[in-house]
C-alpha cells in the first residue's frame, strides 16, 4: 500500500490502529465503494483530517466518519469537496448526506 497523505498525517496512516480500522470498513462495506459498487481500494474520511482534529478519534477512527470509495469515486469526493466540479442531475445525496450515483453519471469540471 502507498501511503500518499499530508506529512502531519503520515505517521497516522502507518499506525496500526489505522491499519486495523481501514481493514474493518472495508470488510463492513464488503470491499464495495459505497458510491458506485465497484471495488473499494481506499477509505474515505467524510470530514476530513486536518491538524487539529487528527487526533480526534471520532474524525480519525470513528466508525460513522468513514466509508469505502473506489479510487475514481475517492478521487471524485475530493475534486466535489474542493469545489473543482460540480454534480450533475445524475447524482443524489442518500440518508447520511453522501453522494452516490442515481443510474448513469456525469461530473463535470467547474471553471473556477
């Protein structure tokens, strides 16, 4: 596994208690993206580490805080984070505010 994460985040993304936690949502969510049900690569952290809350192991570990993406979704969750695209029509939020695909989808960039 490449660990590509931000240098205040680097020594937590080895952290066993990461490794364990990563391996547990992956299997909660059946190696699924939770987006597109393709094959789930990575954890996604809904609000995001920062300095100031990566010690919090609501946001760093917390069960609620987490969910399995495939890369391109992962990828995609951050660019519509960001604010780098937006989504089209063929994109709804469910229950618990995440954006998951309704039938075909389309994200477009956004000209900022």
């Amino acid at each position: 596994m490449v660990i590509i994460a931000k240098p205040y985040a680097i020594k937590f993304y080895k952290s066993k208690q990461w490794k364990q936690t990563r391996e547990y949502i992956l299997r909660r969510d059946n190696y699924l993206c939770v987006m597109c049900g393709e094959v789930a690569e990575e954890i996604h952290h809904v609000i995001h580490l920062k300095p100031d809350n990566i010690d919090d192991v609501s946001i760093s570990l917390g069960e609620g805080n987490l969910q399995s993406l495939c890369r391109t979704c992962h990828f995609n969750q951050h660019r519509v984070d960001r604010g780098i695209v937006h989504i089209e029509e063929e994109y709804k939020f469910d229950e618990q505010g995440y954006i998951i695909k309704d039938n075909s989808s389309i994200i477009k960039d956004t000209v900022i």
